[in-house]
C-alpha cells in the first residue's frame, strides 16, 4: 500500500528532535510522498530545505508549498513569496484563506491577504490549498471571483451542501483524522464523494487519528486515515490509499 501525504507541517519545532525518525517511520508505513505546507515566507523556506535533505537521506519523497496562513497575514510579503513560488519544489501556493474561529487576524486583513494570494497563484498558474474554518461563505465567495481551476478545501469542515459546492466547482475535498473521531458529519461528506477528488491528509503535528488521538500526529498514522475511508465507503484500504495516491499525484503533477 502506497500513501501520499499531502498536507504535513514536518518543519515544525515539534520534529526537531526526531525528525529523521519520524519519517522512516512514514516510509515503512508506505508514504511515499509528502508535502509540507508553508504558512509563511519562513516556514516555505524551511519546507524546501525539508526536501532538499529527505533526497539525500533516501527517504519519503518531500515537495512543498508556499503562503501565508490566516494566522500570518500580518507578515505578508508578496515580493518574497513570488520569488519563493519560482521554485522547482513549489507544488501549489498555500495554505491561504480564512480563519474566524480562533481569528488570528482581523477579519478584513484575512480577507485582503487571501485575495492577493489567490491572485498571485492564478497569475504564476499555481494549484491552490485553501484553509477555511467558519469562514465557508467568505472563502468561496472570493474564490469564486477569480474562479480557480485546481483548489482542494484543505482539512474539510463543511457540511454535505457545502461539499456539494465545492466539488460542482471541480474543486478538492481533503479528509483527515477527524474522520476517525466520534461521528461527525464529516463521514455523511465522505459517503458522497467522487472517488477522483479528495485526498488524504495529517495536518500533522495537530488532529491525531484514534487510536493515537491526544499525542503528537505523523504521517504514519495516515494508515488510520484509509482503514476508516475504506470502512465508509466499502472499498479496501489499499484500494482507497492507491485512489486517493493517483488524486493527489494528478492534481499537484507531483
């Protein structure tokens, strides 16, 4: 069974001790690609240099992406970030969008900063990673305005209805660990959708599959992912890894 990872935060300092450790374990468990998201010009960078020394160490191929996440729109650098995108590694620009559940940021400064990114990932042709938490209606609407063809809903949170939005766009769904957890209606979102657009995803360090809910997230643990996938939707896991691996492999062409 062969799994691609396709949202992990690896340069974090929660991997600095174990870093290398932690992703043999990703390869034994059959990742066999990752990419690490940038949530800003510092992290993206750290997210290249990630790559750089997975190569060498022959381990799980890593790729990256670069943005300013809600959290770092006070930071936004567009100059920096467009010399960042050039890069071979790039694989999309993200992870952008809003977030007014915890509100990092004022809203409106959300808002301008995620319209400027969209913008510049349609200008540089670029697939794009949206992160959207109670902000379902605000995230679209923009995102509508400049009408992307390639955006997957990273860690999807919305409800069937709004699902069914999404993907009438032709538009990606990502299920993560949340999936594992007491039902939710993230399973009702699971049963609907078009085996040929969603992923699978940690977010890791945050959102831990059960069993290993409450501890620090890896890659690995992505098997959990799938097994609960493949139990909703009737199909084996290494059916749901190999679909979901040929998903993400098409739409970041990586």
């Amino acid at each position: 069974m062969r799994i691609f990872e396709t949202h992990a935060h690896l340069d974090f300092k929660d991997y600095h001790k174990d870093r290398g450790e932690v992703l043999r374990a990703c390869f034994r468990a059959g990742v066999e690609k990752i990419i690490n998201i940038g949530i800003d010009a510092e992290s993206t960078e750290r997210s290249l240099e990630l790559g750089a020394w997975s190569l060498e160490a022959g381990m799980p191929v890593i790729k990256a992406t670069g943005g300013y996440h809600p959290s770092t729109v006070h930071k936004y650098d567009e100059e920096r970030l467009r010399e960042l995108l050039k890069h071979e590694n790039i694989v999309a620009i993200g992870e952008i969008g809003l977030d007014f559940y915890r509100m990092y940021q004022p809203a409106e400064l959300q808002k301008q900063v995620f319209e400027a990114q969209v913008k510049l990932g349609m200008e540089l042709g670029l697939p794009m990673v949206i992160h959207d938490r109670d902000a379902h209606e605000q995230c679209f609407a923009i995102l509508k305005k400049y009408n992307p063809k390639k955006v997957v809903f990273h860690c999807f949170s919305g409800d069937v209805r709004f699902a069914e939005r999404v993907l009438n766009e032709g538009w990606y769904i990502s299920i993560t660990g949340v999936i594992t957890y007491k039902e939710n209606e993230l399973e009702n979102v699971v049963r609907m959708l078009p085996k040929d657009r969603f992923f699978i995803e940690t977010d890791c360090p945050y959102l831990t599959p059960v069993p290993h809910r409450g501890k620090r997230n890896s890659p690995e643990y992505l098997t959990y992912v799938v097994q609960k996938i493949g139990d909703l939707l009737r199909m084996s896991p290494k059916v749901v890894a190999e679909q979901t691996f040929l998903n993400a492999e098409s739409f970041f062409e990586f």
